[in-house]
C-alpha cells in the first residue's frame, strides 16, 4: 500500500521503458571505466544518461541501482559539468538514515549530485542552547557539519516537549517558544559554521486524535504542531530560514501510510522506509530551487492541452472548454492554474502543430478563454518538429533548454522532445485532464525559494525580451535597436527590500556570474551594514516593453587605494543592451572619487560561466596573475579608464 501511493506522486515520469535494464548496465560500465584520461564529453554524456535513466517512474529496485550509480558518480562529482555537487548535512532528533541512499538517486533527476551526511542531534542541540560553554573552534566542527550547501532540520513533536497536556496552555507557549529559540540558534549555529541555508521541515500531524476538538485544544499534539508549524512559515517568511512542507507530503501520503508505530517504537524512524525515494525527490526539488536548477518557463501545446478537441477541425465552437461540462471545467481549471503559475514568475510560450491562425483562434474569440495571447512570451504554431521549435523558443527567451518544462498531451511528440532534447524536463500530462495541474505540481520542476515581488516581474520581462528581439530584427543598426528600447538603469545599494532577491540572485547565477561567489541572506545584511568594507549594488531595468526587476548585483571589497570585484553577476536576459558598460563606467567614477588607484577584477573559471570568460579583457582590464586556486585576476586604473559606449539613462540613489 505506501509503495503504490508514494508510485502515484511520479505518475509526472514515464513508465520504466523495455531496455532500462540493458541502458543501465551499459552505464554503469561507462562510468566504473572513467579516469585520469577520460574526456569531458564522456563526463557530459553520462551526466545526460543517469538524468533519464533517473527520471523514470522508477520501482524498488531501479532506486537503488541508481542510487549506486549516483555514489560512484560522486566520487568524481568535479568533472560531471551538467550536474551541481550539493553537500547537504541532514539534522534530526529520529533516525533518518532511510533517507540518506536516496537523496543521491533523486538528486540526479533535479541535475544534483547529492552527498548527504546525518549530523548528530545531540551536538547540535548542545551548542545550539549551550553556545557559550563551547569554543569556537568546537563549534565550527560539528559533526559532519562543514562545510554544506544546505542543511535541512527534520525534527517532530519529542524534539520540544513531552505528551498531551490538555488545557496546559503556559506548557504549550513554554514549548513553542523553546522551539523557536532552538531553531534561530541552530540557523546562527548553522551560519557560523559555513552552512550557506538552513532547511526547516515543518511536524506532520499526529496519526490519531482522540476528538474532533483537539485542533482548537490548548496542550494537545494536534494544537501544539499546528501552531509550530505557522511559526516556521512566519520564519520563512521573514527570511530566517526555507521552509520545506513536509507536513503536506504526509497530508497527500495520508497518516497511516506516513507513520509506521511498529518501526517507530523499533528504530525511531518518522516514516516508512518504503517512502524513503518519495520523500528525497520532495527535499531534491528545494535544492534544486537553491542552485538554480529549478525551471523557468513552461512550454505547451494546445490541442487536447489547453482545450479538449482540435479547434482546427471542430472550430472554435466545437471545442471543449468550460459549457458547464466536467471535461470542460478541468481545461478551465488547468488554465487558472497556468495563470497562477505566470504570477509566480513562470513564462509561458506555445508550441503547437498547427496554423498560426488557426491556433490563435480560441484566445481571441471563445468567451471562456482564460488565457489570452498577451499571456504568452512566445507563440509558436506550425509544421516544424517540436524539438526545433523548442530550441527557438528557448534562444527566443535567452534561457537553457534545462530550464524549459515541456506539457504535451501526445506521447509521442513527449517522447520525440526526450530523445532529441533530453535536458528539456518532459512531464506526463496523462489523459484526464483533471489531472494536469497535479501531474505538473508534483513534477517540482517549478518550485521556488520564497516568492518576492521581482520574481512576480519575470514572466513579463521574459515576455519583453521576447518583444524586443522581434524588434531587434527591424531596427536599422544594433544601435538603433539599443537606442528604441528606451532603457533605464536604477543603481541603489543593497536594502531590506531587495535582500531576499539578492540572495536569491547570488545562490542562483551561473552563466554570467564572473565568480559564483554564494552568499546567503544573512551574509548580504553583513554586507549591507558594512558600506566601509563593501560597496554593494543592486541594479534594475526598464525598457519600452515592461520591467525587468534586479538584474545585477555586484559587491566591491574596499581598500583605501585598492578595490576587488567580489562578486558580479547579471540576469541573461539583458545581455549585450550596454548595462555592463554603463555599471562599469559609474563604479569606475566612484573609485576615482574615492582616490582608489588600482581595480582589481577576479574570474573563476566553472563548466557555466564561459560566457564571461573574457569580461575584462573586453572592459579594458590587463590581466596580473592566476593564482594556485584557479583566480584570475585583471587590473585596471581608474584615473585612466576610458568609458564604454552605452545607450541607456542611469538613475542613482544613494540611500
């Protein structure tokens, strides 16, 4: 029974295919041959096998062959270039080991190589209420704590207090406030030890209540994790940790598939071992969203997708959508659904077999249409071969094919994408349409950190990117097309407002990121509170077609005669608009100012950032020195810089 409701939430990945098997055994053997003077395309293409193979409707056994697969992967994790090596330590007051083995075979789905390593609870709870017994060398080792990516605190009910009390209202807000206190010290602990994010899980519910009431009973299990539970969403909130729902997990799994007594009172374990793989895909999704693997546009067709029936052949009034039909009223509710998921930041394009104006039809003349064309970044109706038309797409909106998500309801174009385009995340739609908007939820292919109002900004700058390469293509000279965009870049130093934003930036960016420097929010308020030390901008962009939110960050060590580039990064998508130029010549001016005689800009080379690699040389920089740990470094004089050419207006605020 758990086996077939945790086989239910991958019913987003196809079926296991007839030679699984046979592929898996061939890599396998691929990778227990790699060495010393294997070349860097092996490594590419055995990182895109074990993606596929892993993202399979996989049963018990496949789990563990690919999780097998997954440890040795590991032990080469630096020269796999499509996957991200994550080091994730895992907290918990119950044995979680179950767990362990399969965060590496979830992981490779997400484009993870995960190692993840348990911390002893007792140390952690020691130093997290006992601090200043301890010295610091102490602190900053423990366990198997540093350094990590992340580490996620799994923790239940025994952690904080001991049984129901009912009516024992002061026990109750004793208890919470000790878990509060527990889990901002263990955040700080965390920090101080080189953990870059903590994870909080949030309680499931208790299997059983003695009544109906109990939720509303002060000193009750239910009452207590309820209101646990909304303390670590309000810390989320607030940005002092990311929240990891695992209480709705168990929800969808339900209470007595969840827990197993019998186990629990045997080895302590929270949930079942056969929900083990389930429960890693639902961590890997959120350190997926902290290495920016998470995707960013969703791609559709619309026949049978948008809408039942082929409009080109039943014509607008024959398909069905909406007319108080239940088939109806599931495309309707899908569409809701795709709109939610533009307000989040996720762009939204088409790519449908069909006659353009034909195809745009329904948006333009059914009444019940929720989406409209405005909704859509790009609109792609022919004959071509949707793989083709992906990588337009994809080039249109500047972004990788790993962060394009595909939904068609017919399997054979799913698996024409798959095979041509296998790092495009290919969902199964399945076909009841009812279903669409859970088979893309439980994908996690979109999960976010949490929302800000410059992510709610992204599908429409996505959507002018669009918009503005169309007019790119009519402009008399580059220059002209730069001049018609109307650009406005506004420079303020780094605030409360945009601290989350920023941070979300830093852990993210990779391609035009000249040191892929991660820098968690608590180190962007250090610093923020130290412009002596640091001076940190946050940048955003207007243009003609819409706003673009922040779109590059950059931190300065100062010196008194000697600035160093730390960290610059910027957004894709404004590439090649002048935005650089005109960052470069403004920090520049304030060196001058600040009678600083040498810039210091550094790069470090990694499988993604190639983009940037010759950054500045291109701004004019000579290039000093690498260094025995990879860092290039480039230098340039601020009373000699010559300015770079640039067609944009630069607002400024100093506060």
């Amino acid at each position: 029974m758990p086996e077939q409701i945790a086989a239910a939430q991958f019913s987003w990945r196809p079926k296991l295919t007839q030679d699984w098997l046979s592929r898996w055994v061939e890599l396998d053997r691929r990778i227990r041959l790699l060495d010393r003077t294997s070349v860097a395309a092996e490594f590419a293409a055995i990182s895109i096998e074990a993606r596929q193979l892993a993202g399979h409707e996989l049963g018990p056994h496949e789990n563990l062959k690919m999780e097998r697969l997954a440890r040795r992967m590991l032990a080469q994790h630096e020269r796999f270039a499509g996957l991200r090596h994550f080091r994730l330590a895992v907290i918990s007051n119950r044995t979680v080991s179950h767990l362990i083995a399969p965060l590496a075979a979830a992981g490779l789905v997400r484009g993870l190589l995960v190692e993840a390593v348990e911390v002893p609870y007792e140390s952690v709870l020691r130093l997290a209420f006992d601090r200043e017994k301890v010295g610091e060398n102490e602190s900053r080792g423990v366990g198997n704590l540093v350094p990590a990516d992340a580490a996620v605190i799994i923790l239940d009910e025994g952690a904080f207090r001991g049984p129901d009390a009912p009516l024992d209202n002061a026990r109750e807000e004793q208890a919470l406030g000790d878990a509060q206190i527990f889990l901002r010290r263990t955040g700080a602990l965390l920090a101080a030890a080189g953990c870059a994010r903590a994870i909080v899980a949030t309680l499931p519910l208790p299997a059983w209540s003695i009544s109906s009431s109990d939720a509303s009973l002060a000193g009750s299990s239910q009452s207590f994790v309820l209101r646990l539970n909304q303390r670590i969403a309000d810390g989320a909130r607030s940005g002092a940790w990311l929240m990891w729902d695992l209480a709705a997990l168990a929800s969808r799994v339900g209470a007595d598939c969840w827990f197993d007594a019998i186990r629990f009172h045997e080895a302590k374990i929270p949930f079942r071992f056969e929900l083990g793989p389930l429960v890693a895909d639902h961590l890997c999704r959120i350190l997926a969203a902290i290495s920016g693997k998470s995707c960013r546009a969703l791609v559709l067709d619309l026949d049978d997708t948008l809408w039942g029936g082929v409009v080109g052949d039943d014509g607008v009034s024959g398909i069905r959508l909406g007319q108080n039909s239940a088939e109806g009223e599931a495309y309707i509710a899908f569409q809701r659904f795709l709109l939610n998921l533009r307000q989040r930041g996720i762009v939204l394009a088409v790519c449908s077999k069909n006659s353009d104006a034909i195809a745009r039809e329904p948006f333009q003349n059914h009444p019940e249409m929720l989406l409209k064309e405005e909704h859509f970044a790009v609109f792609l109706a022919n004959w071509l071969d949707k793989a083709a038309n992906l990588r337009t797409i994809a080039a249109t909106l500047g972004l990788g094919l790993e962060s394009i998500a595909f939904a068609d309801d017919n399997p054979a174009e799913r698996a024409r994408v798959r095979q041509d385009l296998p790092m495009v995340s290919v969902i199964e739609l399945g076909s009841e349409p009812a279903f669409y908007p859970a088979r893309i939820a439980d994908s996690g292919v979109f999960e976010h950190l949490q929302l800000n109002s410059e992510d709610r900004l992204r599908a429409d700058s996505y959507q002018a990117r669009a918009l503005s390469a169309a007019q790119a293509a009519t402009a008399g000279s580059y220059d002209d097309y730069l001049r018609s965009l109307k650009m406005t870049l506004s420079i303020s130093p780094f605030d409360a407002v945009g601290r989350s934003r920023i941070a979300q930036l830093i852990n993210k960016s990779n391609q035009f990121n000249l040191t892929t420097r991660r820098y968690s929010e608590m180190d962007v308020q250090r610093f923020e509170a130290s412009p002596g030390e640091f001076l940190c901008w946050q940048a955003r962009l207007d243009d003609a077609f819409g706003q673009h939110g922040v779109i590059s960050v950059i931190i300065v060590r100062k010196l008194p005669k000697e600035w160093t580039i730390d960290t610059w990064l910027m957004s894709c998508r404004v590439l090649m608009r002048g935005v650089e130029e005109a960052l470069m010549n403004l920090l520049m001016q304030d060196a001058r100012d600040a009678g600083v005689e040498t810039l210091i800009g550094e790069y470090i080379a990694t499988p993604r950032n190639a983009l940037v690699a010759d950054f500045y040389s291109r701004l004019g920089f000579v290039s000093i020195e690498v260094d025995a740990s990879g860092v290039a470094r480039y230098s340039a004089n601020p009373a000699s810089y010559t300015a770079g050419n640039c067609f944009l207006e630069v607002r400024r605020s100093h506060s």
